[in-house]
C-alpha cells in the first residue's frame, strides 16, 4: 500500500500523509520544508491519535456528539 494524503488543508496550509506499509505518519507544511515531521506509529498508536482527534471535534464543535 503506497503513502496516501488522508487530510490536505483546504487553503494549502498542511497536509497530513499516511504510509501503512512502513508504520509512518507524515505531518507538513509544503510552504515551510523545515516544518514537516515524520512519526512512527503502528495500530494501537493510530487508534489512540483517533480518539484524542475526535475529542478534540467534538471540542471545536461547541461538545457535539
């Protein structure tokens, strides 16, 4: 399974890359080279991400469920 782009920044701010096949999650933004992060992460890690991110919706979105 090749890296795939699972979140872009509609106005081109950052993007968020995900490499299954070799556990990694890219985070960056294209116009700052220097502001781009790789992280290794596998299942359990991603599950956890997940949960913390829909917590954090629900946050923004006045603690909608």
């Amino acid at each position: 399974m090749k890296p795939t782009i699972i979140f872009r920044h509609p106005d081109g701010l950052g993007e968020i890359i995900a490499d299954p096949e070799n556990g990694c999650l890219w985070v960056s933004r294209p116009a700052h080279s220097e502001a781009e992060v790789q992280v290794t992460i596998g299942p359990r890690g991603l599950r956890s991400v997940a949960i913390e991110l829909l917590k954090m919706a629900d946050v923004l979105d006045g603690g909608a469920q």
